[in-house]
C-alpha cells in the first residue's frame, strides 16, 4: 500500500494541474473570432482604415495595439495575406490601445493623425516595424515625427492633429466598437 | 522478478526527519514553480502573452523570439521540470535513493536553464518578466535547497 501512496500524490498533483490548465486555456481562449454578418457593418468609409478589394468575401476587422509585440508580429502575415488574396480579403485596422502600454495611445494617435493625411498604413507599418525602438524611447513623440517625415506627412499639420479632438474620438470611437464586440485583449481578429 | 526489486527498493529504512523536511519543502516550492509555469504556458498557448500580468515588459518576453523552442513553449518545458521535481521530491520523502539523485539533476539543469533566460532577459530581449523572475527565484531557492544540505545527509541511511 505504502509503495502507492507517492504514486498516488503525484497522480493526483497530474491531475489537478491538469485541470486548472484547461479551466484557464478555456478562460483565455479568445471566444468570438467569427462576427455575423449584421455585425460585420463596419461604419462609413472614411471612418474605418480598410486595404484590399471593397468587394471581398472575407473581412478581417483586426484591433490592434501598436505597443503591443504580438500585434507587431502579425502585422507582416497580415499584410501578406492581404497581398496574396487582394481580392478575396479586405484588412480593416480599429485601434485597441492597452492601458498597460504607456505609448500605445499616442502611437495610436499618430498613425491617425497620418490618416487625416492618407497616410494610415504607411504609418500604421513604419510603427510596427520600428516597434522595439520606440518602445524603448523614454518620449517616442520626436520619433513619431520622424516617422512622419519618412511617410511624407505635412509634419506641421501631423503635430497640430495628433492632439486634436478628431484624432481623439477615431481612436474612442474604435475603443467603443472593442467594447460592444467584446474584446478585451489584443491582437484580435474577427472574420 | 520486478515487483520484488521494487519491494527491495521499499524496504530501505525511513528516510531522516530533517531530511522530509527538506524533501517537503522542495516539493512546495515545486508546486510553486509548476503553479507560475503552468499560467505562462496557458498564456503562451492562448496567444494572450500581450496582457501578461498587465506588464509590456513581460509581453516583450513572452512574445520574443526565445519564448519557444521550435513549436515547444518554453514555460511547458519549465512545467516539465518543476513537475518532475516534485515528483521526485515525493518519491524522496518516501524513501526512494533514485528519485533524491534524479531531483538533484534536474534541479541543476533548471538551474542553468534559469540562468540562460535570465541573461536572455536581461542582455538580449533588455526586459524582465515578473513571472520569469519568479520562477527564476524557485529555481534558484531550489538548487539553494540542493546545495546547502550535503547529499549523504539527504540520502537514506544504511540500516544499522
């Protein structure tokens, strides 16, 4: 009997560390990555960063934080994906910045504040591709205007926009669509 | 033929009370350990490494490079370890030479290991994970365990 009783913690320790394994897995597993198609409306055009076909079948509505390393690493995949099945995928960006990321916000506000120029992607790559320099910057807004003149922004209107109201509520504005499909973290990705 | 040599095994005589002591407290702390690795594997397995413990520079850890090898997580290969230390650790309380020679390899390993991760940490990926840390410090609180208490006094004594 006594032979067993080792056996039968360490079973017992393999089972319960089991367990709470799939308690959590089931917990953190991202529940909702389809989205009906009544959900799928994604406001008026001007309002929603979109690449690829208007036209395509598959929408990928991602929400995405530009502080954050796994949203940098899908980035690329992505936007080969896009390049891949042009007409058959449609890349729609919300911004979704983590409280927990101290730059996320004004990244966001800068690849906007790109936008009002037509400049979204642009900035929207250059930010994940130089993720791990800004990151480290202890104010990244010098770097964020440098960045602006990479893309070929008006800088003088990029820095009047990237603390305007209008930059603000876009960014609001996708932080609320997060809230009513429900996502709580990021990278998501709803099709 | 089997079964007797196990009973052989068995049949040592009790293991000292300092050295249960020693056993139990290894084997908590490897419950510690399996208990940090286990929600950093989930986190890894669930791709939610960006919200880890609300810190961006543990997302930085998490999502490196180094945070895997290959396909293999290498938090499940820190549960592994702290899995296989408490088991040994059981086996060692109940008086099993074996288990007390295995529970001091595998220590060591987890204790090279932790020190890779940690210059990973802190020369390569320039951020500190508090969870890594955490099991960094059971891993170190474990080899403290194996090193301060000398191996003879940890194995079971000879019937007089």
């Amino acid at each position: 009997m006594r032979p067993l009783l080792p056996l039968g913690i360490v079973a017992f320790v393999a089972l319960v560390a089991m367990g709470v394994g799939a308690m959590l897995y089931h917990t953190y597993k991202p529940q909702a990555l389809t989205i009906s198609k009544e959900q799928a409306v994604i406001g008026k055009p001007e309002k929603v960063h979109a690449r690829g076909a208007a036209t395509a079948p598959v929408i990928v509505e991602e929400f995405g934080d530009f502080q954050c390393p796994p949203c940098g690493a899908i980035s690329e995949p992505l936007n080969q994906l896009e390049r891949d099945y042009h007409n058959k995928i449609r890349l729609t960006f919300r911004n979704f910045p983590l409280a927990n990321h101290q730059f996320a916000q004004p990244a966001a506000f800068a690849a906007e504040a790109a936008g009002l120029q037509g400049r979204f992607w642009e900035m929207h790559d250059l930010l994940y591709r130089e993720q791990t320099n800004w990151t480290k910057s202890t104010d990244p807004s010098e770097l964020f205007l440098s960045f602006a003149r990479i893309v070929g922004l008006d800088t003088a209107k990029f820095q009047k926009d990237i603390n305007s109201n209008e930059v603000k509520e876009r960014v609001a504005a996708d932080q609320k669509r997060a809230a009513e499909l429900g996502v709580h973290f990021d990278p998501d990705d709803f099709c | 033929m089997a079964r007797q040599k196990q009973n052989t095994a068995y049949r040592q005589p009790a293991t000292s009370r300092s050295a249960i002591i020693v056993y139990s407290i290894a084997a908590v702390l490897a419950l510690a350990g399996l208990a940090d690795a286990l929600y950093l594997t989930v986190l890894h397995l669930t791709g939610q490494s960006a919200v880890c413990g609300g810190s961006p520079s543990c997302s930085q850890v998490l999502a490196s490079k180094y945070a895997h090898i290959g396909p293999v997580p290498v938090a499940l290969l820190g549960m592994l370890g702290y899995f296989s230390v408490f088991s040994f650790a059981v086996f060692s309380i109940f008086n099993n030479a074996r288990a007390t020679v295995l529970m001091r390899i595998t220590v060591w390993l987890m204790f090279a290991a932790a020190l890779v991760l940690l210059y990973l940490q802190a020369f390569v990926i320039h951020a500190f994970c508090r969870y890594c840390l955490f099991s960094a410090a059971v891993t170190f609180l474990l080899t403290g365990l194996v090193v301060a208490i000398p191996a003879q006094s940890l194995t079971p004594k000879a019937r007089p």
